[in-house]
C-alpha cells in the first residue's frame, strides 16, 4: 500500500513537469529536428512551430515570423540564422521592418 502510493506521486510528479515543460517551451520543428527555446511565460501559445525551409520562410517573409513577439524574445531570428535559413542581413532588415512598423 505504502510502495503504491509512494508510486502514484512519483508518477503525478513526472507528468507534472512534463506539463510544466510544455508550458514554458517552443518545440521548433527546423533542419530535420527539433530545436527547444525558453519561452518568456508559461502558455500554450506557439508551442509547437515549424517555420519551413528557406523558400517557404522567404515566401511567407522573415518579418511576419518576427512580428510574433513571444517567438521574437525566445530568440527565433538568430536560431534561422544559425541553421543557415536566413542571413544576418535579412534577419537585421526584418527586425527593421517590424520595428518600423510597430
């Protein structure tokens, strides 16, 4: 009986932080993987992204990824340009752009 409970709240614990994990991260699904980002609050807004390869993220436009905040703090500009999806230079003139804009 003991060993049973003892169980039950190892396991309540482990789904607990699974939950609580899920809550403060973005899965960037990137370049064949999965790459994870700290979000800024604990939501399940944006948890799971893909932003596509190169040409999907040119067509759709860097700024319009930019232009969501909780994905702009986590750092998804610099993690495209690391993954070689986008330069340092349209990574600058999207920022500019968003920025401009609002």
């Amino acid at each position: 009986m003991f060993n049973r409970r003892i169980k039950n709240i190892i396991i309540a614990g482990v789904v607990g932080y699974a939950l609580y994990f899920l809550l403060t991260h973005h899965f960037i699904y990137v370049d064949q993987g999965v790459e994870i980002l700290p979000k800024s609050e604990a939501t399940l807004t944006n948890t799971l992204f893909s932003p596509g390869d190169r040409k999907e993220i040119l067509y759709k436009g860097i700024d319009s990824i930019l232009q969501n905040e909780d994905l702009r703090e986590a750092g998804i500009g610099p993690l495209l340009v690391e993954k070689g999806l986008i330069t340092e230079e349209e990574l600058r003139a999207a920022e500019d752009k968003v920025d401009s804009e609002g």
